[in-house]
C-alpha cells in the first residue's frame, strides 16, 4: 500500500451528505432554480431585521408582500429574487432625516 505524500491526508474516509427530503411531492429550496423572499429591514436600513418567507411560487410571493406590507405600516419591505428587488415599500423622504 502506498504511503500518503507529505501533503496528503492520512484519513482516506469520505464524508456523504445525506440528500435532501422533499415534502409533499414538491422541490425542496436547496434544488429550486428560482426563490422568492420577503425581508423586512430595520429602522435604518442596515440590514435585515426578519426573513418573512421564502416561495418558489411568484403570485405567492406577490400575495404575501401585501399582507405583510399591511402587518408592518412604516417599515421598508422587499420582495426579492436573490438581489433583483421585484417590490418594495417605498418610504418617503422627510425634510433633514438623510434617509428614505
């Protein structure tokens, strides 16, 4: 048998990820080509406060921007798909505030 290089790991093991389950006959997240997601940003923009959902359905998507743009009145809320914003809640600028 050969000796391992200097380099080389001794352990030869593999390491196998399970797959991933699906539920209800649908695609998981992990294989989806195309996700959806809802966030809601804090006060001052700098990051996201709340992952909201997550959707591979865009319509879904759409419906639930509403009903969580009416949930949280006054906060900045994106529908993206990765980094393209497809909707947000626009927050007008106020006179000396620097921001929104």
């Amino acid at each position: 048998m050969r000796q391992p290089g200097k380099y080389e790991p001794k352990c030869q093991a593999r390491i196998i990820a399970p797959k991933p389950k699906t539920g209800g006959g649908g695609d998981t997240f992990a294989n989806a080509t195309v996700v959806f997601r809802i966030d809601v940003w804090l006060d001052d923009d700098s990051g996201i406060e709340r992952e909201v959902m997550l959707a591979t359905d865009l319509a879904l998507a759409r419906k639930w921007f509403d009903d969580v743009a009416e949930k949280y009145p006054g906060k900045l809320i994106t529908l993206r798909q990765r980094a393209h914003v497809l909707r947000s809640t626009e927050r007008r600028l106020t006179h000396g505030t620097g921001g929104w």
